[in-house]
C-alpha cells in the first residue's frame, strides 16, 4: 500500500512540474473516466439497473478520457486544449444530462449532474461555462430527437434548472474566495519581504561602505596599515550583522507568534519581561539604545506568555523608534506601573505622532499609514492582548508624541498559573 502511495505520489509531482494546475486536473478527471465509465455501467445496469443505460456513450467518455490521459505529453499545445475541452463537455455536462433526461429525471442522475457540474466549475470559469451551454444543447438535441421529447417540459427538469444554477454560482463564488484568499497571501508575503529588505537595506550599505574602505586602506598603505582604523571598520561590520540576525530574529518571533496559541499559560513579571525585550531589540546605534529607557513605578505580575509578550513590547518599541526617526528627534519611555487597581505597561514616545484620522485604523489588519510597515504587528499586539483579557489603546498627537496604553487584569482575576521567573 506505501509503495502504491508513494508511486501516486511521485506520478502527480512529476505532473504538477510539468504541466500547470488546470492540466493536471484535466488528467486526474480524465483517470476518474477511465475507472469510472466501466465501473458504474455495471453498477447501473446489474446492481442498481437503471431505466437507461448505454455501452456506446461509456465507450465514447472512455475512449476519450484514455487519449487524453496516455496522450497528453504527445499533442501540440492548441490540439491538447481543444481535446481536453470536447473530453471535458463529452464527460460532463454532455453525458450526465443526457443520462438524466433519458431516465426522466430520476434522483440518481438528478444528484449525479449536480456532481458533474460541481466538477466542471473546478475548471476556468468561462471555459467551463461555455462547456455547460455547449453540452447541454447537445444532450437536449439528441434527447429530443431520440426520446419522448415532451419530457423536457416536465416539472421534474424544470425544477433542476434553478438548482443547478445556484450549484453553479456557489462552486463560484467558492472559487473566487480562494483566490482572493490566495492573493492576500501573497500580497502579505510581498509586504513582509518588503518590510525585511527596507530593514536590512541600511545596515547592507553600512558593511558595503565599510568594506570599501578597509580595501582603501589595504591598497593605499600595504604592509604599514593603520590597524586601528582598519579594527574599528571590522568592528562596525561586525556590528551591523549581528543588528541584522536580530533584525531577522524579531521578524522570525513575530511571525512564528500568529501561528501558536495566544492564551496565557505562565505568570509573568513585566518589569522583566520588559528588560528581556529590551536587550533582544536591534538597535541601529548606541544613540537609538540611548533614546531609550525604562521607569518602574511599581512591578506587576499577568498571565500571559513570555515569548508573545517579547513579541508586543517589541513592535511597540519599533514603532516608536521609527516615529523618532521620522521626527528627527524625541525620546522613548517604557513605564511599568502597577500601583493602579488595573496594572499597566504605558510605551510613551515623543516622535512624530499620528494623525487623528488614522487613530482609529491602526490595530486593522493589514492598515498601514505609508512608514512602510506590512500593517499587521498593532493587529497582532492586539490579538495577543485579547487572549489574555487585557487591553491595548493609542492616545497620539500629531507632530508631539504618542503613548500605547497595555491595561492587564488584576492579579486577583488572574487564573491559577505556573509562576515563570527565569
């Protein structure tokens, strides 16, 4: 059985590299003919017999689904379209309606042409459309020159045509959800891949510099180089992709969180956890770690998790020091404040500021003011803090500061947790 998997396995790998998704469907459709044309003649016939059945239309979907499958590698590329189309209208919309008009209407061939339409709109929407129209008129032809023609009148078709037009448009629409699901993924990749290059960009230029000129100094005075000079260009270089790899590490967190349980499952003091992120955050200089600085009123204790809750106060404090760079100037507190009956973690900067009209955007999935940002870590900071019943809000002025306000239960509804303290 594991050697009849893996075989299958590798038949349709090898297909999808091939060929594109909707060819390799066609090819699987065409496989299901070649087993399904002969297995259920007999099942229609002498299992469950059927007021019509026909060896020649089985013959011809048979024929037809065999050439496309053994054939398909060997046709030219506008001959394999139009074979696939005709197997495809033949196989489908033809056969079963023509099936289900001969056996006047019976609920086995009612069901089965819902099937078949189900299967025909995995395909393109408009080819699969036009094999609709195309082979039913066939099938009705043929009926009415073959069968007791005023059966097409019969209630009993004319309550299927509303039946399969809503078959038709929820296969669909279904259709298009997943594309425009596949497309903001993308779009979201894009914005990721974005945010990642414009960080490591700047630190990319830095070792470039860095290294032009070591090969400066190396050119210009040989064996009598400078070693102080040239250690303190190594030292920057070295600087800059340790601040990358933790660059990488903080997206790599943040990404890594969406995908785990939010719920809490540790007791946490704040007053570490901010130290923690603090230390793990990549500062681009010691002027930026500088600008930076943390108060502790009074040290508080939450349920939540220590790996999320690094991920929150991290986004936080990049949105901060981003707004100071935008500024040009201003500063960054973390004030931990657990005297209030509801405890409290307040991210104050004096940057930039944000606009009123986009103070009520910012924790929407995928809103970004133009700072060049994916729009999804205020969203996920969000996500996190609701898991744990706390609560996040932004109070802002524009061109003065702006200050996160992170409200947590008090530790008299917190639930009975492991303590965490490492």
């Amino acid at each position: 059985m594991n050697r009849i998997r893996s075989t299958s396995t590798h038949w349709l790998l090898r297909y999808e590299r091939e060929f594109d998704h909707e060819t390799v469907r066609m090819v699987l459709l065409a496989w299901i003919g070649i087993i399904g044309m002969p297995l259920y003649y007999v099942i229609w016939t002498w299992i469950f017999p059927q007021e019509y059945e026909s060896i020649a239309l089985r013959s011809g979907g048979f024929v037809l689904c065999l050439g496309l499958a053994l054939g398909l590698r060997r046709m030219p590329e506008r001959v394999q379209r139009v074979y696939a189309f005709v197997t495809v209208t033949y196989t489908l919309p033809f056969l079963f309606s023509f099936m289900y008009l001969m056996n006047h209407g019976a609920a086995v061939w009612s069901q089965s042409f819902l099937v078949a339409l189900i299967l025909l709109f995995h395909f393109d929407t408009a080819m699969a459309s036009v094999s609709l129209v195309l082979g039913t008129a066939c099938a009705v032809a043929l009926f009415f020159a073959t069968g007791d023609h005023s059966f097409l009148s019969h209630p009993d078709v004319l309550e299927q045509l509303p039946i399969a037009l809503f078959t038709v448009l929820v296969v669909s629409i279904a259709k298009l959800g997943r594309r425009m699901m596949a497309q903001e993924k993308l779009a979201g990749m894009a914005h990721g891949l974005a945010t990642v290059s414009h960080e490591l960009r700047t630190p990319l230029l830095s070792v470039e510099a860095n290294v032009r000129g070591a090969n400066r100094l190396l050119a210009r005075d040989g064996d009598h180089v400078d070693m102080a000079v040239l250690g303190e260009a190594l030292s920057r270089i070295q600087f800059e992709v340790r601040h990358m790899n933790h660059i990488v590490d903080l997206f790599l967190l943040s990404a890594t969180a969406v995908q785990r349980k939010l719920e809490p499952n540790e007791h946490l003091s704040m007053r570490e956890l901010v130290e923690s992120a603090l230390s793990r955050y990549p500062f681009a200089t010691q002027a930026q770690r500088e600008a930076v600085s943390i108060k502790v009123r009074s040290d508080f204790v939450f349920a939540g998790q220590r790996e999320l809750g690094v991920v929150v106060i991290l986004n936080l404090l990049r949105n901060a020091l981003k707004a100071l760079q935008r500024a040009g100037k201003g500063r960054v507190r973390l004030v931990v404040d657990g005297q209030r009956a509801t405890p409290r973690l307040l991210v104050i900067d004096s940057g930039c500021g944000i606009p009123r009209r986009d103070l009520a955007k910012i924790f929407k999935r995928f809103y970004t003011s133009g700072s060049g940002g994916a729009g999804i870590g205020l969203t996920l900071c969000k996500d996190i803090l609701d898991a744990w019943q706390a609560s996040i809000r932004c109070v802002s002025r524009e061109l003065a500061y702006t200050m996160f306000v992170l409200e947590f239960p008090p530790p008299a509804r917190m639930a009975a947790l492991p303590r965490r303290s490492d």
